[in-house]
C-alpha cells in the first residue's frame, strides 16, 4: 500500500472523489449556511422586543416607518414567524442533502473499493486476513457516513455563526466585540493540538478493529475445526486478548477526547463573562443601548458555546480520517494483472495452448517453473500429476492469470494470454476446483453461476451431466434447496457435482479439473467419469490428480517434478518406462508398498 507520508491530505483525497456530486454538496452548504443564519436570529429578534418596549416610539422599527408600538410588536412577531419557518425549512434541507449526500458517497465508495479489491492478483489475499478487508470495506466506510451525515455540517454552521456574530459585535459595540473574540484563537489552537495528538490514536483504534474482525471471520469460518479440536477456551482466549487491544487503543483516544470540551469550555467562559461585565458597564454608562447589550449577552452564548461541541465534531473528524486513510490505500493498491484489449469469444476459440519457457516463482519462494514448455492440441485430454508442490493446481492459475509468469509467454491458439482481454480468457475456461465453493443460496443458484440467467432446463441437463440430479432431486425443496453458507447442508462430493455442473452450464472451449473428484466415492467416482467423458468431445479438457485412475483414458500425461516435467505420454507409454509415474501406479494399485519419495 501506499505510504501515508508521501500521499495528501485525507480530507483532499475524499473530497476528490465525491466531485461527481460537487452541485448536490455546494447545495448542502448554502442550506447550513442560511439554517445557521436563521437560528440566529432570535436573539436579534428579542433584541428588538427590548428594544421596543423600552424606546417606544424611538425603537428602530419605529425608525423604519412603523410608529406605533402596538403595530411594531406585531410586525415583530409576524417576522419571527417568517424567521422560524425558514429556519425549519432549511434545516430539513441541509440534513436531508447531507444525509443523501453521505449515503450515496458510501454506497459508493464501498462498492467502488469492493470491486478494485475483486480486481487485485490472489497474492494481494494471501498476504491479507479476509476479516481485515472487511474492516475496511464495512467499518471505515461506515465511518466516513457519519462524519458526512453529522460533522460537516457542525462545522459548516461553527464557522458561519462565528463569522456573522463577529460582524454584528463590531457593528454594535467594537470596545467590546475583541474582547469577546479572544477565546476563539485559542480554541482554535486548542482544536490543531488535539487534532495533531488524537489522529494516530484513532489510527492505532482502527488497526485493532481490522485484526479483531479478522480474528473473528477466521474463527467463525473455522468452528467445525475448533469444536472437533476441543479449541474453544484458546480461541475465546486469542479473542479477548485481541478485543482488549482494541478496547486499550479506544481508551487511549477516549482519555483524550474527553478532556477537550471541558477545557474548551473553561476558556469560552472568560468571554462571556468579559461581555456580560464590561457590556454591562457600557449600558450603565449610556453608551451602549439596553436593546443592544441584550444581542450582544445572547449572541455572545450562541458565538461561543457551540465552540463547545468542536470536541465531538473533531473526534467526528479524525475518526473519519483514519478511516479514509485505510480506505484510501486499499483503492491505491495497484492491479498488477492488468487485462489486454484483444477480444476473443469463446464461441472463436479452438483451445490451443502452449507454455512456452515460462518461468515463475512465488514471492519469497524458489521458481516452481524454470523453464516450463508443453502444448496442449484442441479436443485435447490431457492430465497433470506428480508430487504435492510440483505446481501442478500453479499451472491452472498462470492460465487463468490469476498470476503472471516473471518469464516466458502463455499462448491461447496462438496469441499471448496477456495480451487477451481477461473476460474473454475467463470466460473460456471451467474451472472446477478442488476446494468447491458455494454461495448462500438455492441448488439452482450456484449451478446457475455458471452462466447467469440460465433457464431451468439447461440447470437441470448440466446436472444430470454432472450425475447431480438424482440426489438434488432427493433433497427437500429439489432445486430450491438452500445448501448454506459454503454449502455446509452437503455433503463434499456433493459440492463437488454442483461445481461440475455449473463448469458444465457454462459450456466453455476448455474444461479444468482440478483433483475433481476426490470427494466422491468409488461408485460416484465412475458415474462422473462416464460424464466427463462425454462433455470432453469437441473441447480441450485439462484433469489434475493425485488419483492416477481418473487420468489413464487422457490423450497425453504430464508428470510433474520439482522444477518442471519429468515425464510425458499416455497411460500405457509411461507405464511401459518404467519411470515415476509406473512407480506411483504401482503404489496406487498396492502392487508394492510406498516410500515416502514416492507418494504424491
């Protein structure tokens, strides 16, 4: 991620973005502004009452053509009326424009963040806890919407009521109007300095908000693992050693946000005691007049005391900016995988592939390939095996570019993958993992995923393709049967004939099958088999195993080795060689007993 020194400001970076709403936002502020305008005038408004009933004819609504003083106190109480709607309306307006604006700003921003995540090469998760992410694309933007929906318009309206109190004290009574500014630098400075010192606290909270959620993701994706080891007393455990982190960052924060608006207070109230003595003093003389005092007494607490809640709106504010900064440096993360313009539909692809001297190592790691060169024929079958770490599943993932090679080229009939547009490559292949996953949602759903908006039938035939609808049709609700998060309501071969079904669905040019059964039984084993080999005429089907039975019918077997291929041919050529992958036969069919060397 992006180091923070070298980046601006948060509050810059945040206001960049939410420029595609600048109309609704310039509309927001002229709302607070006029809101604040509004509320302050009844202490003008009361100023003139006084003013009335103490001057009569000479009052200042007198002075504008209304003489008599039955008359001013009812064109006094129909403008406080006016005064009062307006200021209702606008204060309807502003938070409903800065509730909106705050909304639509987190909608988008997470959504924008969630998708740049999407988009990020898998070594970006391996490096990160799933809970950590989450933090960020809930919590942190989570936060943003408050300090949008309520701090910024309590500091829009902090800097307008002390600019038009500031203007009217030196209109009516400048010996006065300085002293009872003194306060508001030093609650300024006052504002900095705890801004400075409260902003990595807040960071510091944040941190330890990402590792307890990613903590507790793990452990709840975790619990069958947990109750079967008898782990929970260390994992309640691990979880209040990381919550008391959390809740010790907070404690540090809250110390000293809390002592802010008390000392903040104590200052402001030295004004107001300057202009309720030595205004007073100046009315007493005859210099100042009693309506006058009366603003200045009422405007001088509606000036200072919501300087008061700048403690609230600046903890608002660095919590938001802590939060921006993660926020901010996870859309900085830059996408590596970067998709070519070359168009390519599946339905034009004949499904040649060939890696030619690729080279490819994992970060930290030795290469897992150096050197690597194979072709794969359209209408292929053609199978992977050798040791765990050989990087066979690798393969896959350089032909999917989930990774890059360092070295080499991937070509897909003829054209280098990098230069292909990514969904066109990805929509080519179905991948059927050996780690299944499934979505919270029907048995039609997830085969579905395979291709979005298929109808019932093309479900029901990719199901019977992958020996699915028998047992689907067993279930409850048939179809409609919610298998769960992670589709724990089946069992793993099960998961695993789904995952084969939506590959099927989606009827691509190349099939991969990643250890794609082994989880099933013998007998699902061979019904699977008699499916694969019907869906694997007229396309290129790659088959990666540990289990040397499902691969012997392939067109061409590739044994891998630490370092690249060691073996090539087909079922009956690598037997008759006598090479690893006639040991590893043996072994599997208990024709003699396993070293450790030899084992998969």
């Amino acid at each position: 991620m992006s180091s923070p020194a070298a980046s601006p400001s948060p509050l810059r970076r945040l206001a960049r973005y939410a420029t595609t709403h600048r109309r609704q936002a310039w509309l927001a502020v002229l709302c607070s502004v006029l809101n604040k305008l509004f509320d302050l005038a009844p202490p003008v408004l009361i100023g003139m009452g006084v003013d009335i009933v103490v001057q009569r004819e000479t009052s200042l609504l007198a002075r504008l053509g209304v003489p008599d003083v039955r008359d001013q106190l009812w064109v006094l109480a129909a403008v406080t009326l006016v005064v009062w709607v307006l200021e209702s309306v606008f204060e309807y307006l502003q938070k409903w424009l800065w509730r909106n604006l705050a909304q639509t700003v987190q909608h988008e921003l997470r959504v924008d963040a969630y998708d740049h995540v999407q988009r990020l090469q898998l070594a970006f998760f391996e490096d990160r806890r799933t809970g950590g992410l989450m933090s960020i694309l809930n919590d942190d933007i989570n936060q943003l919407e408050r300090f949008l929906d309520m701090g910024a318009n309590a500091l829009l309206q902090t800097f307008t009521s002390t600019l038009l109190i500031a203007v009217v004290f030196f209109a009516l009574a400048p010996g006065v109007a300085w002293l009872a500014m003194i306060p508001i630098p030093l609650v300024l400075w006052g504002s900095f300095a705890f801004q400075r010192r409260i902003a990595p606290r807040y960071r510091r909270v944040r941190e330890q908000a990402g590792l307890v959620n990613g903590q507790l993701a793990s452990n709840l994706a975790g619990i069958p693992t947990i109750k079967s080891f008898t782990a929970e007393a260390r994992e309640t455990e691990r979880i209040r050693t990381l919550s008391d982190g959390y809740r010790v960052a907070n404690r540090d924060a809250i110390r000293l946000s809390s002592a802010f608006s008390p000392l903040i207070r104590m200052i402001i109230v030295a004004g107001f005691i300057i202009t309720l003595v030595l205004g007073g003093l100046y009315t007493l003389e005859g210099t100042l007049a009693v309506g006058s005092y009366s603003v200045l007494v009422f405007m001088t607490q509606r000036l200072l005391w919501p300087l008061t809640a700048l403690g609230e709106v600046a903890d608002l504010y660095q919590r938001a900016m802590a939060s921006t900064h993660r926020v901010m440096d996870l859309l900085d993360t830059p996408i590596t995988i970067r998709p070519g313009d070359r168009r390519m539909p599946k339905e034009h692809i004949a499904g040649r592939i060939a890696f030619e001297d690729v080279v490819f190592a994992y970060e930290g790691r030795e290469p897992v390939f150096d050197g690597l060169t194979l072709h794969v024929e359209p209408e292929q079958t053609v199978a992977f095996v050798g040791p765990t770490g050989a990087g066979k599943s690798t393969l896959v993932k350089l032909l999917l570019r989930m990774y890059d090679p360092t070295g080499g080229r991937i070509t897909l009939d003829g054209v280098p993958i990098c230069e292909l547009a990514l969904d066109d490559l990805r929509h080519a292949v179905g991948f059927v993992s050996q780690d299944v996953y499934l979505f919270h949602g029907t048995v039609a759903d997830n085969i579905a995923y395979g291709r979005f908006g298929a109808s019932r039938e093309a479900i029901e035939e990719a199901a019977r393709t992958a020996e699915a609808h028998d047992f689907i049709m067993a279930l409850p609700l048939g179809y409609d049967t919610v298998v769960g998060e992670w589709g724990q309501r089946l069992s793993g071969g099960q998961r695993q004939r789904l995952s084969i079904a939506r590959a099927v669905l989606r009827d691509p040019p190349i099939l991969i099958l990643d250890e794609a059964t082994s989880s099933v039984d013998n007998e699902t084993e061979a019904a699977i088999q008699r499916s694969l080999e019907r869906i694997a005429v007229g396309r290129v089907t790659i088959v990666i195993a540990h289990r040397l039975s499902t691969v012997r019918n392939a067109d061409r077997i590739f044994v891998l080795g630490h370092g690249g291929i060691e073996e090539t041919g087909t079922h009956a050529e690598l037997l008759a060689h006598e090479g690893v992958y006639a040991g590893l036969w043996r072994v599997q069919t208990g024709e003699r007993d396993p070293s450790p060397a030899a084992l998969p």
